[in-house]
C-alpha cells in the first residue's frame, strides 16, 4: 500500500475543504491518504509525526495569511529541525496546496514557502501538471481556474463560508493533485 500523509492548518474551514479534496484524490485501491490536521496551538501530536514520517509522500497545506503560511504551520514546520537533521524525510514526494481571500493575495510566496521547505527535507517535488483554465468561457466551476503550477492556489472570498468556496474549480485542482502524487509515488516505490 502506498501511504500519503496529507498535513494542514486551516483557521476556518476553507483550506480544510481542499486538503479534504487532496486526500479525496488520492485514495485509491492502493493507495491510502490520511489527514493530519495541525491544532489552534500549532501542534500535531508525537504519534501523528511518526505516522507521517512513515509516509511515502507528504502534502502540506496552509492558508495564506499576511503574505506567508499561517504562523501555526510554521510552528509545525520549526518541530520538524529534527527530522530535517536526520535527513527522515529525504525522497519522500511531497506537493502543496493553499487558499487565500484575494485572487491574487500574495498566495506565491505560501506555495514557494511550501516547495522551499520540502527542498530543504530533500523531497520530490510535484507540482499541479494542470492548465489553467483562462480563456472567457471559463469561470470558478472550471479547473485550475486560478492557473497555479507549483500547487493548488484556492480562492476564498472574504466574506464566504467554507460551504461556499473554495470554489468548484479549485477542489477539482485539489482532487488532481492528490490523484498525481499517489500515481507518481506509486511509479517512485515499484
Ligand atoms: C490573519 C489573516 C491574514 C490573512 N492574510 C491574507 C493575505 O495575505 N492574502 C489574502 O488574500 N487573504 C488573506 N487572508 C484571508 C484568508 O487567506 C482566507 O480567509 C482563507 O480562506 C482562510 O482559510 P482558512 O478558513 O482555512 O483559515 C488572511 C486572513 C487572516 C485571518
């Protein structure tokens, strides 16, 4: 069985919506993906990071807030100096995903954040392999409406409810995106 952790913080629902998504995409007969999602407090318990670490592939999520990830992911990402040091986590896949109010909103640097942080575990990144979906017959419905490459870049306007977005377009981007890690994991582990 190939064995996808997917790790998040989400403040208010929206950027759970996705990693719900991600983890949608990614089961599979052989594949299992779990959900690990980091507390209020930016914690993950002892258990949960040893079960990660045990993952072929590792996803990270986050909201984007002030232009970087959420302070509580970055908590996550300072405990693991320790498995950085130990090299634990080299040549796992890893991939990303966030959400942000704005169409824009700064969410790059969350995404490069991401990408930066499994370069320095050593990891393999993949990206979305996805088009954008950008001419005028396109709308929010469509996927990669956004047109992200690194990893998904959700939208959530400021005033909707997680019920309401992230949009159809961008849990289509998250769906993929777990579907393409668990496929390239399993091509990496055969
Ligand atoms: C502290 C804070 C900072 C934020 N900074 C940004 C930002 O830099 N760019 C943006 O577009 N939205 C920003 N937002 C909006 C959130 O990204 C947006 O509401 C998102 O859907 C929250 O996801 P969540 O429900 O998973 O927490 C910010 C929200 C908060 C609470």
């Amino acid at each position: 069985m190939t064995t996808v952790a997917i790790v998040y913080y989400s403040g208010y629902g929206h950027t759970k919506k996705l990693a719900e998504a991600v983890q949608l995409g990614a089961n599979d007969a052989e594949t299992k993906a779990t959900l690990y999602a980091i507390s209020q407090e930016g914690e993950l318990n002892e258990s949960e990071l040893t079960e990660i670490s045990k993952a072929d592939a590792i996803i990270y999520g986050t909201p984007t807030y002030m232009a970087g990830p959420a302070w509580q992911f970055k908590k996550f990402a300072d405990a693991t100096s320790k498995i950085w040091f130990m090299s634990q986590w080299k040549d796992k896949v890893a991939a990303g995903f966030t959400n942000s109010a704005s169409t824009n909103g700064d969410k790059g640097q969350t995404l490069n954040y991401l990408f930066t942080f499994a370069q320095q575990h050593g990891q393999i990144w993949v990206g979305l392999g996805l088009l954008p979906s950008n001419t005028k017959a396109h709308s929010s419905k469509d996927i990669n409406w956004s047109g992200g490459s690194i990893g998904v870049m959700g939208i959530s306007p400021s005033d909707a409810s997680p019920e309401e977005a992230p949009h159809n377009g961008d849990i289509e981007a998250a769906k993929a995106l777990g579907k393409r890690v668990a496929e390239i994991t399993k091509k990496l582990h055969v």
